[in-house]
C-alpha cells in the first residue's frame, strides 16, 4: 500500500505559487519499506519558508494565556481519521474504533490554520502513535523537524520527548468547571492552556473537512488514488487561506470547531497599534542540554508562577 507524504516545499522568501495544477504538486516515490509496501512522496510548490519558524506567532505573542509560555512553539501536530472506501477480506484493517472503514492521516498545522505537513496511507486502525514514529523515522517521508528550541504541541496520545510537547497524562485538560478542581493545580493550568493552544489542529481538520465532503464520504477509487485525496485537499485548503476574505467566512460560517477552552481570560499585551509590548523570555525555548519532561515541568512552575503573582 502506497503512503503520501506532503510537507510545503521551502522557496524563495516571496513565496510564489505555480500553477502546475494539483498533478503537479505531487511527487512520487516508488521506493519500497521493508515491509514490501511501495509510498508515495507528494510536495507542495506552496511553500512556507523555514525562516518563519524564528519569528513568535501573533496567536501566541499577543495572549497572556500562550506568551511567553509557548513562545517556542511552531505548530500543532496530531491525527483523524478519513473516509474509505474498501471491502471485502481487507476492510478489516481499515476500521478504525467506530466500527467504520477509514484512512489514518498525520497532519502539522501552523497557528494560521494551514497545513505545513500531511502523511496518508495508514489503515484506520493504526494508532497515531505509530504513524508519528514512521512519519519522523523514515527520512524519504520528509518531516519538517523544527530548528533547537522550537517544537510541535501534540495530545496525550503521544510520547514527550524530541521536540514534541505532550500534556499531562491522568490530569484534567479543560478547567470549565473550577468547582471540581483537585489534584496537582499546576499541571491542570499547563494542560488547560496547552489543549488551548493545541486546539488549533482541531479546528483546522474542522475546516478542511467541512470544505470537501469527499473526505467524510470516500468514492470508489483504487487505495493508492483514495491516500492521494486528503493531500490534494490539503493543498486546495491552503490556497483557499490564501485569501483573507475566505479566512473571515470560515470564521463567519462556523467552520472552525468552537475552542471549549476559550473562557478563559486572554487579554493580550498590545498597544492600539499592534505593537508588542511585551518582553521576549529566551530562556522558555528548550535549551539544548534538557529533556522535553524537564522542560514541560519547568513551563508549568513558570505558569502557577505567573498566575499566582
């Protein structure tokens, strides 16, 4: 079985796009795994520019909650689950835990909710644990590791450590209900804002998955042409929020998933202008010689801290 991988190609600093049409954004990859399964590489001419990846994003810089906590991160990384289309003796590796025939796919997203990586292929009932590790184990699929000090924000389902920060595990995400708050107070503000922020890959699969049905409801095409569909998507997706107007109607619509997390207070530290006046804090990107479960430890005393002064 064929995977697909897309990550946005880097190009020039003005970031042009190239109208090759959909065909030509994909790259195939005929190399075989050692499991005998043939892949398939897609890239994108539309282009995110690795040097963006220094600069703290507006969502986190202007927010009290996000800044300077998670001034070191890049994007939000988790999987879902697709429509497909099989039968017969192979539908089985296909079900995922709803009982339906469905494709697992892996997908990064930046705070502007585009896509900035995408891998298709797995089965349904693969874990997305295990599409993680294949996606960052196998250098042909091409994942976007961020540069030191920078990392992706990933659910409980995924291990802490590299340059993915995970919440808490047993401890509660969301705080809607402070009456029933227990249990270690400084963890449970670190993961209410963590899914906060992670919220982003939700709402961008929201999006995405409103924009083209074909993605809830897959048609009859062979398995290798079905894996290609969510990438082809992505890249449309990513057009479509070229356009600021289309960014406003989705807001407008209702097409991005409702943040359950947003009762929060998230007042930001601009001037009426837009110029941050806040102060940068080097020291909460993850120095070079700790561990992402010291590093996590540490933005959570700085976060009990902070709302505690």
């Amino acid at each position: 079985m064929r995977r697909l991988q897309w990550t946005p190609r880097p190009t020039d600093p003005g970031c042009q796009v190239h109208s090759r049409g959909i065909r030509g954004l994909l790259v195939r990859d005929s190399s075989r795994s050692n499991q005998g399964k043939r892949r398939v590489r897609c890239s994108s001419l539309l282009m995110r520019h690795s040097s963006t990846w220094l600069a703290v994003h507006h969502t986190i810089r202007y927010s009290n909650r996000f800044f300077p906590y998670f001034q070191g991160c890049v994007g939000a990384i988790d999987g879902t689950h697709v429509s497909a289309c099989v039968g017969g003796a192979r539908a089985d590796k296909f079900r995922g835990r709803k009982g339906d025939t469905t494709w697992n796919v892996l997908a990064a997203c930046d705070f502007d909710l585009k896509f900035t990586y995408m891998l298709s292929g797995w089965e349904g009932s693969a874990h997305d644990a295990r599409v993680l590790e294949h996606a960052i184990s196998e250098p042909q699929h091409g994942f976007p590791f961020p540069p030191p000090g920078k990392y992706y924000l990933v659910d409980s389902g995924y291990a802490n450590r590299g340059c993915f920060l995970a919440p808490y595990r047993g401890t509660n995400y969301h705080l809607r209900d402070r009456r029933r708050l227990g249990g270690d107070r400084k963890k449970e503000q670190f993961n209410y804002r963590h899914a906060s922020l992670r919220n982003a890959i939700e709402r961008t699969f929201g999006i995405w998955k409103r924009r083209f049905p074909i993605l809830r409801s897959m048609h009859q095409f062979p398995l290798d042409k079905q894996a290609m569909i969510p990438v082809a998507c992505a890249v449309l997706h990513n057009f479509i929020r070229m356009d600021p107007a289309s960014v406003a109607q989705d807001h407008v619509s209702g097409d991005e998933d409702d943040d359950d997390a947003s009762s929060e207070d998230d007042s930001v530290d601009t001037d009426p202008n837009g110029v941050d006046v806040g102060e940068s804090s080097s020291h909460l990107n993850i120095p070079q010689d700790m561990d992402m479960g010291a590093f996590r430890d540490y933005v959570t005393n700085c976060i009990h801290e902070g709302s505690s002064g």
